[in-house]
C-alpha cells in the first residue's frame, strides 16, 4: 500500500513539474481551432510532445486515420512471463473543435489531460521492476469527435484491439465519474417525385414535399408513442424550388437517439416506417441514407469509477450526490462496448455550457488548468490502482462484461 502511495504520489509531482508545457499544449490547440477530420496542427502538436520527451515514447503520427496519432511506452514491470500478457494501459486524446465556435466543447483539454495522465502513469511507473504485470502505456489520439466518429473508425481499423483499458475525460459543468449518455443515428431521407406546373396541370405531378411534410407529421405522431428518454427531432432540408412548381425532391434530416442501444434498433424500425408510409401516399421514391456512424451510449464501469471518485476526492474533486443528467452522445460509446473504461467528465470552473461562445472562452481559460490538471491525476492515479492490483483489474473486466450482458437483455 506505501509502493502504491508513493506511486500516486510521484505521478502528482511530476505533473505539477511541466504544468507549463501541458498548458501550452492545449493553449496551442486551443488558439487553433480545427474541425473534424482536419486537425493537423493539433496532431502535429500532440506528435511534438510525445516525441520530444527524452525519445521514450515510440511515437506513430497519422495513425490509421490522417489527423490521429499513437504514441507507446514500455513495458516495464519485468519481462512478461509465459502465458502472462502485457497489460496496456490507453489513455485518449480528443482535439476537434465546433464551426464558428471554436473550442466550444472543451476537447483542447481533453488531449491535454490524456497527455498529462499518460505521461503521469509513466513517471509512477519508470523503473518499477516488480509490478504483478508488465505494463504499457499507449495514448492514441482520437480526431473528429464532433461529426464523423474517429474512434469508430479507428476501431475498425484495430486501433483498439492490443488496449486492456482505456481512460479520458471530457470537459462538463461538474465532476462525475460517469453520466448516461445517449446512443444517436442519423438519417437522411431523400424523396423524389415530379415537378408538374402547381397551377396548370399538378394532377401530372408527383409531390415529393408533401412525402417530406407527411413524414415529418407521421414521426410527431409516434412521439407520443415513444419512451420519455427517446429522441427524434429532425429538419426539412430541401423544400422545393418555387411554388408554382410541384417539388420534384424534398430532404428531411433527423436524429435518433436512445438510452440502450437495443432500443435505438427499434426506434429505427419505426421512424422507417414513418418515411416509407409516407413515400407510399405520394407516390415517391424514398432513399432512406445513414450518412454517419452509429454512436453507442456509454457502459458503465462501476470499479473504476468508483476508484476515479476515491482518488479525486483526495485532490479535491467533489462529486455530487445526484448530478446533472446529460443526454449527449459520444463515440466513447463504442470504445467503451469493446475495452473496459472510463469517461470521466469535469468541471473547468464555469457555469457556462458546452457548445456556446461562453464555454469557448472558459476552455481556454487560465482558470481551467487547476480542474484540468487534477483530473488528469485522478486518472493517472486510477491506472495506477488497476495496474498494482491484480483483484481489481479482475473486477474491472468482470464490470465489463456484465455491463455487456446487461445491454443485451
Ligand atoms: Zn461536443
Ligand atoms: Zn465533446
């Protein structure tokens, strides 16, 4: 228990020692904003850091995906005996911003607390010979949070298929160790009729408008068919041309989201049916598109978060009894269905909400670092716990997969 101490307490200092450069860090990504999937200087910056530090780090930039990174340290802890797998260790990083916003969502902290956190566990951890298993640190840099879903990308591409855990922290109005979030589609729908003059002869026409408008009703019908935590809400996005002319084309774009992911299935089947009903009354052709990745709600890790709540009260963090409920969606989500996790959220010191002017302005703010920094510690000193401990890494995997199984039924 002392080892394990001093551990925490090593990470903590070092920290605290090159805060400077981690403020900078996300400084940096912060007076550059860069929307989803063009992040280079971000990459370029993270890939700086982690190469710069003492040539320890093995450092990988365009990771599988142009703007995403990896970097690895170790193993440590001894060679790993038979049969004994490395443990590794992953930690991420986000670093896309919102249009016009700029760092809105506060993911320029997110990579500076997954760099902090990363480079913490390594300082806990350099030369520890007798550790109950050989561990290694990867930190993978995940762009296009915002819009595209990177880490879905990149876990098809098998970027997570060597990581045991994964850890990050996303940036919210309070500290929690875990929040609900929702799973979320997208849906395009595209009708096509036939334009026809509206006044001369609209009996020739096909009026793909009236599909859009039809389906828009038939889906605000449902609504009052469906649970209290599902979500649809959606736009017409193209209406037509000129009203003297029957619309050949209408779009309609809308969300799905849902507590569970079993419910999203089915919260699908019925909005298709909403679409292709009203295709049907019209006389339409329907395409019915999901231009996006599907976004899983987050599972739940009772063990690290309960380490993670532990471990922050010791620096300060305090967790409120019941928080806020946030009906956000993330591409952790899908990490989390297929490594065990934790997506911490914190609070930067401001009352202002995420994706608003307000909050852009607090993401870069001087006053973030303190929350910033022991949020990074607070992880950093969680790895440290999974990694000693050879009954709660146990504990860990067993959440996982219960968490799993619990979805499913
Ligand atoms: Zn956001
Ligand atoms: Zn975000």
């Amino acid at each position: 228990m002392e080892k394990l101490q001093q551990m925490k307490d090593t990470l903590q200092i070092h920290i605290d020692s090159i805060q400077d450069e981690l403020n900078s860090l996300s400084q940096d990504i912060w007076s550059h904003p860069e929307l989803a999937g063009n992040e280079t200087k971000a990459h370029d910056r993270l890939v700086r850091f982690f190469s710069q530090r003492d040539g320890a780090w093995t450092v990988e930039s365009h990771f599988k995906l142009p703007t995403a990174f990896r970097a690895s340290w170790g193993p440590v802890g001894g060679e790993p005996k038979e049969g004994n797998t490395v443990l590794n260790v992953g930690f991420l990083c986000e670093y896309d911003a919102l249009p016009d916003l700029g760092h809105a969502c506060g993911h320029n902290l997110i990579a500076e607390v997954g760099a902090a956190a990363a480079v913490g566990l390594k300082a806990a951890l350099d030369r520890q010979s007798e550790l109950p298993v050989s561990v290694k640190i990867t930190v993978l840099g995940t762009p296009a949070e915002e819009a595209i879903g990177g880490k879905i990308d990149l876990i098809q591409a098998g970027a997570f298929s060597d990581l045991d855990l994964v850890f990050m922290a996303h940036p919210a109005q309070q500290d929690a160790s875990f929040l609900p979030t929702v799973t979320i589609e997208e849906v395009t729908v595209k009708y096509h009729g036939k334009a026809s003059h509206a006044s001369a002869y609209p009996w020739e026409g096909v009026n793909a408008l009236d599909a859009a408008v039809l389906a828009y009703n038939n889906l605000s019908a449902l609504r009052q068919q469906l649970k209290p935590e599902w979500r649809l809400h959606g736009i017409i996005k193209n209406g037509g041309v000129k009203p003297n002319i029957i619309p050949a084309y209408a779009e309609l774009e809308f969300y799905l989201r849902t507590p569970l992911l079993k419910d999203l299935l089915n919260l699908k089947a019925k909005a298709e049916a909403c679409f292709r009903a009203a295709a049907l009354a019209t006389g339409c052709q329907v395409e019915i598109i999901y231009p996006s990745h599907t976004y899983y709600n987050i599972l739940p890790n009772a063990t690290l978060a309960n380490l993670y709540e532990s471990n922050g009260k010791t620096l300060g963090i305090e967790f409120p009894e019941q928080p806020d409920l946030f009906s956000g969606s993330t591409d952790f989500g899908n990490v989390s269905f297929i490594v065990p996790g934790i997506h911490a959220f914190f609070s930067i010191g401001s009352a202002a909400l995420n994706h608003t002017k307000e909050y852009t302005e607090a993401a870069g703010a001087e006053k973030a670092q303190l929350f910033t920094l022991r949020t990074a510690k607070a992880l950093a000193m969680t790895a440290v716990d999974v990694v000693c401990r050879p009954d709660l890494l146990q504990q860990t995997r067993e959440d996982f997969s219960r968490a799993k199984l619990k979805q499913e039924k």
